[in-house]
C-alpha cells in the first residue's frame, strides 16, 4: 500500500543550517551526552571554537549538568538561539531532507536527517508504536533535559533512530537523487569526516513508497497495530524528553492546532541496521566510591550482590573466560583488573546481570555511575583510587528488532552505535516556534 509520511510517523521538515561560508568543523560539535566524565574534551572545544558559530552555543554538554553554573549556561544557549537567528548566522531551507554520509574510525554510514512525530513514540513499557525505545527509560533523566528543552526556539538532534530494510530500499538509492551538497567537513577532535546532500520534497518519493513497503512488512511480521517500523539507536533520553514537552504543550493548545504544532514532531537522523558502517559497541560501566571504598571493595560489593541476585559470582583471575551457562566480566581498579565470574545468570544478556546488581550498589551504598564508551577511558578512570571498572561485551545488532518486538526495551545502556567519536556531530537545526 502507498501511506503518506504522516501515516508513518514522518514529517518533511524545514531545516536550518548556518550561513554560506561559515566553518563546519567549528560549527559542528559531538552529542551533549558523550564525554561526561572528561573535562578536558569540553575545554578543548572549547578552545578549537573560540569566539566562532557554533553548536557549542546551543547545547549544554551533560558534563555541566547540576553545575553551579547550569542555570546561566541555559540562559546563555537561549540568547545564542535568538541571536543567531537573528542575525543571519541561521538561515532556512525550503522543505525537504538531508542525506549524511559519516566517515569515521574507518567506517562510513548513511543517515537520513528527517522528522519525527512524537505521536508515534511512546518510551513506556508495552508499547506497540511505530516507534519504539531500545533501552528502559530513565524517567527521573527527562526533567534535566526538559528544562533545557522549555523555551528553546531551537532544536538539534543527535538523535539516530533504526530501520530494519535487509534490501537497503529507503536511504542507500537516495545517494543517486541528485541532490545538493550542503555541507562537506572534518569533524573536530577525531571525529572523522561529515558530507550532507539537501534533497527536496519531491525528490523523497521514492523513499516514501519504500518506507510504505517496510511498513507492510513489518505488519505481517509484528501484527496490524502493532508494526515497529523504527526503533532508538541513540538519544532515547532526548526523544524522550521532546515527546514529554510535547505532551504538556498538547493539553495547553486546541485540538485544531495540534497537528501542525512544530513541537509535535522532533528532528533526527534515520540509519539502516543493516548499514555495514553500523557497529554497536558496548557501554561499560564505571563506579566512583568518593571517598567511602576502594575500587578493590567496589568489586568485591558487587561480586557479594551478583552471588545473591544469580546463581553465584567469584572473583576470578584475570583473563578467565566463561564456560556454558556463565558470563565473565573483566574488573579494573587500581589494585589490577580481575574477572567476575557470573554462574546460571537471572538476565539473558551480560548487561542486564550487571546493571541489576550496581543499581542495588548505588542505592545502599551511595556510589556514582558513569556510562562509558571505550575501552580506553575505562582503563584511564579505573587507575583512579576509589573507582572500579566494569567491560561489557558488544550485542549483536541483528538481535535488536527482535528482541524489542519480544521482550520490550532492554537494559539501559546496552549497546552504544560506535565509539565516542563516532556519535552524532550537532549541524542541522529546527525551529521550533
């Protein structure tokens, strides 16, 4: 069947982007939520940017979140927001998308900058959306984001929203559209090379008529009223957190102006699962005692909880791999790195066992948790007296779709879509007044 872009939870969106002639790898700047322990990234942003336009104006970096200085950081975005869209440094595209080729640790994906209707969204358990969350939503993380969310006159997304289409029928052909390139740029501090090709309404068609065709799929594979046409990759707390400002915008407006209301809809980027660029890379864990343990105790805490919450749980030597009906998970403090060993685990994945047990950790013991991509940082944050490392494995990507449509979202921070550098760069921009 032929479906319109609204039928699907999709919209044709006016984009923003800045001024011919501005400089984009100053302009573009990593997703809000990376970094978030290391100060150094932020200041070294800082300083490639100096007093230039930038994204860096118009996003609060998580790092400051709870801040003496959060609230003026917010007012400070606000009057950026106004400023540079009143001076020019803004300028609007007619309607349309804007495909995105990323280049980054030696792989290239495709991405399609397009909106989303919050309608279509729901990030609470059971859900049977067009759109549905990957990982368990943190409804105490959304008044944070919301406060930054109420009164901005912009948006931009470092949302990544999934599609399953095997065949590659709805992003790839759109490489030979015949669009306009509008962007062409290195990305600051590692993170690769960013190219962006406007492509107006008309030339969407063909992505609509392959989109209505994975929606019939996905109908017959999920059931009439129940088809997850896409599902997060990246940014659930964000999409979150704009569906939760839609909401109390809704009751306040009449039903007459709800459907054309520009903060019903968010603006993202859509990927294909089956990108060969793709890879999901684990989310490691930290724990950071402050003074109440050593990273040494952290473990042994954890490996007491894990004992009580699974079958049992040793620290093992390092380098133990798991036999069949275990999970070995590496440990790094400054004492050295072991492995817990983790027998007839209660949760089907690695992760799940984990975070079940450092919750309980953070809340009888009042340790801090930092989410963490790459090794490497691990291994950096782990050397610190009091902090104890945990390395996750990577999940298979293909069990995704799958697993959400069986058992709903997963853990939180299950699966991340690349390393730090490889997260989405803020470029485009919405208004959304």
């Amino acid at each position: 069947m032929s479906y319109t872009w609204n039928q699907l939870g999709l919209k044709i969106p006016q984009i923003m982007l800045p001024k011919e002639g501005t400089d984009y790898g100053k302009w573009a700047v990593v997703a809000c939520d990376q970094y978030t322990s290391d100060p150094a990234y932020w200041q070294s942003a800082e300083e490639i940017v100096g007093d230039s336009p930038s994204t860096l104006r118009l996003m609060l970096p998580e790092f400051y979140l709870g801040k003496p200085d959060e609230e003026q950081r917010i007012a400070d975005i606000r009057q950026s927001m106004r400023k540079y869209t009143e001076d020019g440094t803004l300028r609007t595209l007619p309607k349309g998308c804007i495909l995105v080729k990323r280049t980054a640790e030696g792989r290239s994906r495709l991405g399609l900058v397009i909106c989303v209707d919050l309608e279509a969204f729901d990030y609470r358990a059971g859900a049977s959306s067009l759109i549905r969350s990957t990982e368990k939503t943190i409804v105490e993380r959304i008044p944070p984001r919301l406060k930054i969310r109420k009164g901005a006159m912009l948006e931009l997304p470092h949302i990544l929203i999934l599609i399953d289409d095997p065949d590659q029928t709805v992003i790839e052909p759109l490489e030979h559209a015949g669009g306009t390139q509008v962007y062409d740029t290195d990305l600051m501090l590692g993170g690769g090379h960013i190219t962006g090709t406007f492509l107006s309404e008309e030339k969407m068609n063909g992505a609509l008529a392959a989109m209505s065709a994975l929606f019939d799929k996905a109908q017959k594979t999920y059931g009439t009223g129940k088809a997850m046409l896409m599902a997060m990759g990246d940014g659930n707390h964000s999409l979150a957190t704009a569906k939760a400002s839609w909401e109390e915008i809704r009751s306040q407006i009449p039903q007459e102006d709800r459907a054309s209301h520009p903060a019903r809809y968010a603006l993202c980027e859509i990927e294909n699962i089956h990108d060969e660029g793709i890879v999901f890379e684990p989310i490691h864990r930290v724990m950071f005692a402050d003074g109440k343990n050593t990273g040494a105790g952290i473990i042994e805490e954890a490996a007491a909880v894990l004992k009580t919450q699974n079958g049992d749980c040793v620290i093992a030597e390092q380098g133990t791999q798991a036999q069949e009906g275990q999970y070995a998970i590496p440990v790094l403090c400054a004492e050295g790195e072991r492995v817990l060993l983790i027998d007839r685990p209660s949760s089907g994945i690695e992760v799940g066992a984990l975070q079940n047990a450092l919750d309980e950790l953070v809340q009888t013991k009042g340790y801090r948790i930092d989410y963490i991509h790459g090794e490497d940082a691990v291994r950096s944050l782990a050397k610190e007296e009091g902090n104890a490392g945990f390395l996750l494995p990577p999940m298979d990507k293909f069990r995704l779709f799958p697993a959400v449509a069986s058992d709903g979202a997963l853990p939180r921070k299950t699966f991340s879509m690349g390393e730090a550098v490889e997260k989405r760069y803020y470029i485009e921009a919405r208004s959304l007044i």
